[in-house]
C-alpha cells in the first residue's frame, strides 16, 4: 500500500521504495538530498570539489539515470558532475495533487537546489524540461553560471512548440500507465535499452500516485500567450539574448519532437558564435541515451 506523507505546509507527496533503485545497471552513485518546501530532493555529487562543476539536468519523464552515459567521461577528466532529480522524479519526493507542479514551482525548487549548494562556476548541460527550467535559473542567476551547453530542448514563449509535441501531449494524458521506460525506448534510434535500464526509468512510478508530475509537466510548457509562465520565459529570453559567455549546442536533428530548434539557439544567443556545435545522427530525443559518451567527449574537449 502507497504510504502518504504530508509536508508542514499541507502537501502530500509519495516517496519511491529506496528498493525499486537497487542494483541499476551502470549506476552506482549513492543519492544525497536536501529539502526544498519540506520536500526530499534528491541528486548525486561525484567527483572532486575543486573540479569544475557540471551541473546535469534531466527532463521528462526522465531522471539522473539519463547521465549514466555521460559521468563516467566527465568524472575521468577531474570535473565535479552534480545531477538532480527533479521534484516528482527519480528518488525525489513525488507530491500526489498534479497542482502542486506548476512552472513557476520547479523552477524555484531547481533554483533552491543550486544555492543551497552554492554552486558557482557553473557548467550547465540541458535537454527537455532540463532547458525549460536550466535555461531559467541560469538567466535568473548569471553569476552563477560560466557555459551553457544546450542539447534537445526549447525555452518556449507562447508560441506553438509544433504538432510533434502537441502529439506527445495529447498521448500523455490519454495513455492508462506514463510507462516512462517504453518512452525512453521509442525516443531512442542508435541503441535498444536493456529490459533492465527499461525497468530503471519505470522504477521512479510504481503506481499513478508517483506519477502526478510527470503527468502534469507536459501541460506546463508555455504553448500560447496567456500562459502565466509566459512573461518569465520571455524575460530569461532578453537575458539569454545578450549572453556572451560561451554557449555549446550538441543536438539530434532527428528528434521528431524539438530535432528542428538548434538554429533558434544559434541565431539567438550571441554566446554560440564561433563555438564547435555538433550534430548527432542516429540520435533521437534522449541524445544521451543514444550518444552519451560522444556529449561527454565533446564537452571535456571544449572545457579543455
């Protein structure tokens, strides 16, 4: 039976049996957690803290299992990799009312999480949701961060994300079980997913009581004008729009969801001018699935 837990200011929220994450494949990093509005969040932080800080954020209906591909080169080249679970995702605390999740929520949960490890010197790598909520904190708090590096993700203002995401959309409420491991399998063209990393993106959502966030995100991305987010998104836009530091974009084009927007990106920020962006072809929406190691290459080659 799915136990119950109450915040101290009155949200309920479910917490994933520790035993659904035991023995993953090609993930042996312990989860650390922190509190943001009496909620447990998650993440892992490996590597030297003196290296230079990569910070790792995951999407829908994903969780940090989706850089298992890509730490292993990173840690190798001394860089400190910092990867949350997102509230409602992976070993993170999962409120159970699709109301508690709002746009406006996760990013101040995300941002939260950033100060209160006071990260600086920041190197952000972002896809999917990663980016509508990374690409946020990091024009909220430019200080903060040095590089962007930008993969399968968009930064919508109002206007419409194209019938492939529509598509998802609709399938993601009318679909009886979020079967996030059959996603991450139909998403992903270079590799087929072993039954167990298939059963690693499952193990977040034993039931639709931990599933409430990742039913609820697809709803929250600001596809017209009047959404409430709208404003904020086009603020963190007139920042990015001026973003000089050094912006990296490694994308799949055949992402039948967001495989068309890297040019947004480059005519956009100033900060991709002369930068060695890549293409990566088979490569589907989880680019890190398919091509994790190649991303980690290219971005310690561009650190270095």
């Amino acid at each position: 039976m799915t136990e119950i837990h109450e915040t101290p200011a009155g949200t309920s929220y479910v917490r994933t049996p520790e035993e659904r994450f035991a023995d993953l494949p090609d993930w042996p990093y312990p989860a650390q957690h922190l509190e943001v509005d009496g909620l447990r969040m998650a993440y892992v932080d490996e590597g030297p803290r003196d290296g230079r800080t990569v910070l790792l954020v995951h999407g829908e209906p994903t969780w940090g299992y989706l850089y298992r591909r890509m730490l292993p080169g990173l840690l190798a080249a001394g860089h400190r990799c910092v990867v949350p679970d997102l509230i409602g995702f992976g070993r993170s605390d999962k409120p159970t009312e699709r109301a508690a999740y709002t746009y406006a929520g996760h990013v101040a949960w995300l941002t939260s999480f950033v100060e209160q490890l006071d990260l600086r010197g920041i190197v952000l790598f972002v896809q999917d949701w990663g980016g509508l909520l990374g690409l946020r904190v990091a024009a909220e708090h430019p200080e903060r961060f040095d590089r962007l590096v930008i993969a399968n993700t968009d930064l919508p203002d109002g206007t419409s994300m194209g019938e492939g995401f529509m598509a998802w959309q609709r399938a993601s409420q009318a679909m009886p079980f979020l079967d996030a491991g059959a996603l991450l399998q139909r998403a992903t063209l270079a590799r087929t997913l072993t039954g167990a990393e298939v059963d690693a993106y499952r193990a977040p959502f034993p039931d639709e009581a931990h599933s409430a966030g990742a039913r609820q995100f697809p709803l929250l991305v600001p596809t017209g004008p009047d959404d409430p987010a709208v404003p904020a998104n086009r603020a963190a836009w007139d920042v990015l729009e001026v973003w000089t530091d050094p912006v990296l974009t490694l994308w799949a084009p055949d992402d039948v969801v967001l495989g068309r927007l890297q040019g947004k990106f480059l005519r956009r920020i100033p900060g991709t001018a002369d930068q060695p962006h890549q293409t990566f072809q088979p490569a589907g929406h989880f680019i890190q699935e398919d091509v994790g190691d190649q991303l980690a290459t290219a971005i310690v080659d561009w650190l270095r």
